[in-house]
C-alpha cells in the first residue's frame, strides 16, 4: 500500500483519537517543519495544543490555540488530508461556546472542575467521499 501522507500523520490519527494530544503537537510539528507553508497542518496542530492545554485547566492557551485553530482550518473546505474540515471547525465552534461560558477566573479553578468538551474522533476519508 502507498501511504498518501507521511507516517507520522497517520500516527497522529491514533494518538488523537486515544486523547493523548501532547504525542499529537509532536507528530504535527514533525510534518509541520518540513513544510511551514502547511497552514492546514498548522490548524491541527494549534487544535491539539488547545486540547493539551484545556486538559490540565490552561483555559486562557486553550482558547487562544483554538481561536487560530479556527483562522487556519477555516479556510479549508470539504476533505482535506483526508479530514472532514467542516466537522472540526465545528467541533471548535462547540469548545470555544463551552469556553465563553466560563469565568475569566476559570484557570485557578481546579482542572477536573472544568465542563468537558465532547471528543471528536478523527477519521481519514478519501477525497471525494460524502459524509
């Protein structure tokens, strides 16, 4: 089989999807500093941060790597790299709702006080394929 994208890339698929998205930033920034022209892996990339960073109650980083998640993959439409991009920029959409609905106090709070964002499990699909 011919891998369409680099090894790492499908890794990152795992890892994302097991939650572990300190592992993720590592895969992307590996694609990402081959090729810093790739604003769409970049998009990723700041996703996985803001995800990191939510989990042990860095709201402020979350909502700032989820705001520029947001700037980058918006300007993807349909499947890219094999992702459902409408789908991820909404689940965005849901984090940065759950986000304006805590106080700007919410990083002293203790992290396991923090809503839960819903987990998005990312899948590769082929280009032209409907979803």
């Amino acid at each position: 089989m011919c891998n369409l994208y680099p090894m790492s890339y499908y890794e990152f698929f795992i890892s994302f999807n097991e939650g572990d998205y300190y592992t993720c930033h590592d895969l992307l920034e590996e694609i990402w500093l081959t090729d810093r022209q790739n604003l769409f892996i970049k998009g990723l990339l700041h996703l996985s941060v803001a995800l990191y960073h939510y989990s042990y109650g860095n709201v402020k980083g979350a909502r700032a790597m989820l705001l520029s998640s947001h700037t980058y993959l918006s300007n993807y439409e349909g499947v890219y790299w094999g992702i459902a991009v409408p789908e991820v920029v909404d689940y965005i959409d849901v984090c940065l709702t759950i986000i304006s609905q805590l106080s700007a106090e919410e990083d002293c709070k203790d992290w396991d006080e923090l809503p839960e964002f819903p987990r998005l499990y990312l899948n590769i699909r082929g280009e032209g394929e409907i979803f």
